[in-house]
C-alpha cells in the first residue's frame, strides 16, 4: 500500500515517470465531438500493427488521461490518447504530459469539408511536447471576424443551453434568475444525517459547503 498527500499530484506523476520511460509513437486527439469513435478506430488499426495501448472509454481528462499513461505497459509500440477538457488549459496541461508525437483535432476540418465553415485555406497542426496547436490559415479575402463566428457558431469553441428555472420557492412556484436560484438554495435549510461520518468528514464537508457557497456568490456580483 501506497500512502501519498495528494492523490492527482503522485498519479501525474506516475504518468511522467512512465512516459520518460516509453519509445511508443504516441498519437493525441481532441475536439468538439467524434473523439471517442475515432480514437476507438485508432486503437483497432494499432492493434493489429503490434503492441497498442489506448483510452478506455472516455477516461479523456485529467484523471483519465495520466490513469491512461500510467497503465501503459513498458512493450507498446503504438498509443492513442482521448483528451477533453471543461476548463481553460487543461488541453495544453494533458498535453504536456503525455507528449504526443501526432495530434488530431476532429471537427472543424469536417466543417470545413461540409462547406458550412468558408473561407479556410488550410489548415495545419504545429503541436509539440509544449502544447496543442492549430493554425487556421484564412484565404486571401476571408475576414477573421466572420470564421471566427462561424466556428463559435458550427464548432463548440463557443456553446450555450436554455435553462429552466421553475422551482417552488417558499412553496411557490417562482421564474427565478440564476442569482435567486443559487441565493435561494444556499438559504435553503439543510437537514443531514451526519451520525454515520466522522468529525474530520463533518468538518470537511462544512468547509467544502461554505466554499462553494461563498465562490457562486462572489461569481454573481
């Protein structure tokens, strides 16, 4: 048995040990959708070309992806990594980790092809050990401003979704705003039954509570 402080810092760096360590071509794919089926594609393709290794399922963020490179036996030749992301950065820090020689990005080339995005010439991937990158050359009478809509609009560099805010407040059923929602629940009276958790649990979940109570209302001011 193992006993560490933090659980991600040692399984990251687990990962990095195992990666220093492997001469497999390592491949990397990202993108709005279609990351999963083609990485699953991938991984049948290097399969039968000798010893693979690949992301199961969706294990594509930062537990998947080092859990993914740490199980990486020392003979593969061939690997294929799934990374996402739901917060800004995370793409460039899995990157750095697992280093990929080839990186994919679905999507927008689809869009491309479809003819619902124009005014691309091309485009190229300059990523490296340091990072994804993707490089949209526009043709010479494109405008910036209108690809960079339509890719906010066709891709998902840009998303929105409706929400329904009916609830019963007070026992009244009420259209609340965001702010009223949050307000409202973190007003709301919580019975727990904390007999079965320790006092450290007890203590660690009142913090955790007031944290993520004081952070949504500061991010509503």
């Amino acid at each position: 048995q193992l006993v560490v402080n933090d659980t991600l810092e040692a399984l990251a760096r687990l990962a990095a040990a195992n990666r220093e360590e492997s001469t497999a071509a390592i491949l990397a794919i990202t993108g709005s959708s279609g990351k999963t089926t083609v990485k699953d594609a991938l991984a049948a393709v290097f399969r039968a070309a000798g010893p693979a290794h690949w992301s199961v399922k969706s294990y594509n963020n930062h537990w998947g992806v080092p859990l993914t490179l740490a199980r990486m036996p020392r003979d593969t030749q061939r690997a294929v990594f799934e990374m996402g992301m739901n917060h800004k950065g995370e793409i460039a820090e899995l990157t750095r980790m697992v280093r990929p020689h080839v990186a994919m990005i679905t999507k927008i080339a689809e869009l491309v092809r479809e003819k619902r995005i124009e005014g691309i010439a091309d485009l190229r991937d300059e990523s490296d050990r340091n990072g994804i990158r993707v490089v949209v050359e526009l043709k010479k009478d494109a405008s910036a401003e209108v690809v960079l809509n339509q890719l906010y609009r066709f891709s998902q560099m840009q998303t929105s979704f409706g929400v329904n805010m009916l609830a019963l407040n007070g026992g009244r059923p009420e259209q609340l705003t965001l702010r009223r929602f949050l307000t409202s629940f973190i007003d709301l009276p919580v019975t727990l039954d904390t007999s079965i958790f320790s006092d450290k649990v007890k203590f660690n979940f009142s913090i955790s509570f007031f944290i993520i109570s004081v952070a949504l209302f500061i991010n509503l001011q």
